[in-house]
C-alpha cells in the first residue's frame, strides 16, 4: 500500500506539473504577444517621431528663412524711410524758394507801380 500511494503521489505531482507547465506556456505565449505587439507600437511611434522631426525641421527652417526676409524688408523700409524724409525736406526747400521768390516778385511790382 505504501507503494500505491507514493505512485499516486507522483502521478499526482506529475499532473501537477504538467498543468503548471502549460499554464508557463500560454504565460510566455501571452508575454510573447504582449512583446510583439509593443515592437510593433514602437515602431509605429517611431516612423510618427521620425516624421515629425522632419516636420520640425522643415518649419524652423522655413521660420528661419522667413526671419531673414523679415529683417531684409525693415532694412528696405527705413531706406525707403530714410530716401523718404531727404525727398521731403528737399521739397519742402523748394517751397520755400517759391514762397521766397513770389515775395520778392510781389515786392518787385509794388516796386515798379
């Protein structure tokens, strides 16, 4: 009897193991999965990372590009300014002139009468 039981026993324990180890199986299978499809995600995250750095890339160089366009066209605007404001006072001289000379063409005249 004692025999019986120790074989029972170890049937037992072996029926034991057996749905433990397959129990292991479907865990690693499950975990294997898991791995698989977090690569995958990765991956994905990845090419979308990727992408969008050159996005980035492509922006800060168009902002950069910009920037300089920018900075050339307040250069060109207070030249134009600048051109602007002698224009002006030379005209502003001539009318003087004219202002000038239509005074002494009045006096002039009262001159002459």
């Amino acid at each position: 009897m004692g025999c019986r039981r120790s074989k029972t026993s170890q049937k037992k324990s072996q029926a034991r193991f057996k749905v433990l180890k397959a129990a292991r199986k479907s865990q690693l299978r499950q975990l294997e999965d898991q791995v698989q499809t977090f690569q995958s995600e990765n991956d994905s995250l990845q090419a979308e990372n990727n992408s969008l750095q050159e996005e980035v890339a492509i922006l800060t160089k168009f902002g950069v590009l910009q920037s300089v366009q920018i900075h050339q066209q307040v250069e060109e605007a207070q030249s134009n300014n600048e051109l602007w404001a002698i224009a002006q006072k030379e005209c502003w001289e001539a009318q003087k002139k004219v202002i000038q000379q239509d005074k002494e063409i009045v006096s002039l005249k009262g001159e002459v009468k």
